[in-house]
C-alpha cells in the first residue's frame, strides 16, 4: 500500500500531543456550554469521561441548553456521532485483542485518533498513535472540561481571539498531506472534501463526513493498469 | 435522574457501541484485498472531509470563507515548506488570529 509516509514514533507522539493541545479550548468551551445548560460539575465531567467525543457532547448538551428534550438531545448526539462507526471500521485491524480490550480500546474513538492512527501503514503503529491520540486527548479533555465548566464565566471569546480554532482543521491537514503522494489518493481527497462541502447545507453536522466515504470511489478499479 | 444524567446514560452507552462495533465485529478478521485497499483510502476521504466541516462549517449548516481560510491557506504554506506539524498548526492559529484583529 501506497500514500502514507510510515512516520517514526517520535513523530506520531508529537502528532498526538499537538491534537491533544488543539482540543484544549474546545474542552474550555463545553465545560462553558455545561454552565450555561445548568448541568453540575460531576455531570459535565461525566459527560467528557464516557461519552468522549466533541461533536456529540456539543450538540447533546446545546439542545439541553436550549430547552429541548432528553429524546432530542440524545438523537443529536447519535446522530453526529454515525461517523464513528465508520472510523471504527478504518481502526478495525489495528485494534485487535481479546474483546473486552477492544472495546476499552474503542472508546478513544474520536476524530483525532482516528487521523493519528491512519497515520502509518503498520498496524503496530497504527495502534500506537491511536493510543496516544486518544489518551492525551482524553487527559487534556477532561481537563479543560473541568476547568471550563468550574472557573470559565466571562471569556468565551478568548479561543477565537487567538485563532485557536482554526488549529484543528490544520491539525488534520496536516495529517492528510502525507497521505497525497499518489493520484489515486489525492482524487479520494478531493471527492471526499467536496462531497463534505456539498452534504454541509443539507444535512446535520456529523453527516457529512458519513457520506463523504464514498469519496474512495474515485480510487481506480483493480483491472485498471497504474498510470502514475 | 436529571435530563442530563439520562441522556448521558444513553449517550454513554450508544455512543460506545458506535464506536467498538467496528473493531468488535471485525477485529478478527483479514479483510479482503479490495475492502483492504479501500480501507487504506478511507483516511484520505474522511481527513479531508473533516478539514472542510471543521475548517469551513464548524458546527453548523453553511459553509463560510473567513478568518480560518486564511489560517488554512498559511498551513498549506507550511506544509509545502516541508515545516513540522506543531510550526504548521501554530501558524495557522496565528495568522487567524492575525485577519481578526485587522479585519473591520
């Protein structure tokens, strides 16, 4: 297999600290949402410690906020987070083990593990920035969840000041450009975008990066003779 | 139980079994040669999906050019120079914050 540079440890680690520090005010950020949504400091840590996962806790927590029922929320979160089975599928073979370790595994499934875990094609390696991802990402997580929800009243607008935003698709732009050394992946890169762009206006968020799977078909048909 | 507890128990448990149903009901299992191969372009089609959703729309229904387009498009800059991933992601952040200070 092609397109994927086989970074050493030392980088993948790297990879995995700086998503973990790109995340850091997205946790201040829901410990905040969690304030404003009058849920108690143990409930937003709990929701940061067993759901672990950025967009769905957003998206639960919003509708709470906004006066919407326990049924609501729970199918916002659901729905957002149907990209995750389909990360699930991409980590499968590295994530291998005696069931019970594969689901303690699986619960670090979150975007950026997923990006850090595709990083390599060995499969040791695969799962070992997978772990890192999700490890220090679940420390820095559930870190700044507390602190945003214990100490953040009055500056929400700090991150955006600071453009801390725009770290994560960075973040994951990074992780791509090693992956578009051959043709066949740089076409999947950009039917995979384009059918997010279009998806974004029609459907809930999390749903775009579903159907954005079907970007792999653009890849060329095993009969086809390699032109690059 | 609050409305918060209960949809965290089901958030909780649903959201773990989206997650691990993958590796559960495939872990074991070599994939065929072509499901293989599609697996190792899946990355590429979801990375760059989730570049244009966090990068463009960030939460909601539309996407929109402003300051982070400007912090993506210097990442772009980064990465053509070969720099490394913390110098690309702070570069990015930077300039953002850079167009939001000047921008009207």
């Amino acid at each position: 297999m092609t397109g994927a540079a086989n970074p050493p440890r030392t980088e993948l680690r790297a990879q995995a600290v700086s998503m973990a520090a790109a995340v850091a005010p997205f946790g201040l950020a829901f410990g905040l949402l969690c304030s404003e949504a009058d849920l108690s400091i143990l409930e937003s840590s709990a929701y940061s410690a067993l759901v672990f996962t950025g967009g769905s806790q957003f998206a639960a927590v919003g509708v709470l906020r906004d006066g919407g029922t326990p049924a609501a929320a729970a199918s916002a979160g659901m729905l957002i987070g149907l990209r995750l089975l389909a990360f699930g599928v991409v980590m499968a073979p590295a994530l291998r083990g005696p069931v019970l370790k594969r689901i303690a595994m699986s619960h670090l499934m979150i975007d950026e593990s997923m990006a850090v875990g595709s990083a390599s094609d060995d499969l040791d390696d695969r799962r070992f920035g997978y772990l890192w991802g999700g490890l220090s990402i679940f420390v820095v997580w559930n870190l700044t969840t507390f602190v945003g929800r214990s100490f953040l009243g009055s500056n929400p607008t700090v991150a955006v000041d600071l453009g801390l935003d725009a770290t994560v698709p960075a973040a994951f732009l990074a992780l791509l450009w090693p992956r578009l050394s051959t043709g066949e992946h740089r076409r999947v890169a950009i039917c995979g975008g384009l059918i997010a762009a279009i998806t974004v206006p029609l459907a809930p968020p999390g749903i775009p990066i579903v159907v954005a799977v079907l970007g792999v078909l653009a890849a060329k048909r095993p009969q086809e003779p390699p032109v690059d | 139980m609050t409305d918060a507890g209960l949809v965290l128990l089901l958030l909780g448990v649903g959201i773990l079994i989206l997650k691990s149903t993958g590796p559960v009901a495939l872990g074991s299992r070599t994939l065929p040669a072509g499901v293989a191969r599609a697996a190792d372009l899946v990355p590429a089609a979801l990375l760059s999906a989730l570049i244009v959703t966090s990068g463009f729309a960030a939460g909601g229904q539309s996407l929109t050019i402003d300051a982070r387009t400007c912090g993506l498009a210097a990442a772009v800059v980064a990465l053509r120079l070969r720099s490394p991933f913390v110098v690309t992601v702070a570069l990015a952040a930077f300039v953002t914050a850079l167009v939001r200070l000047v921008s009207p």
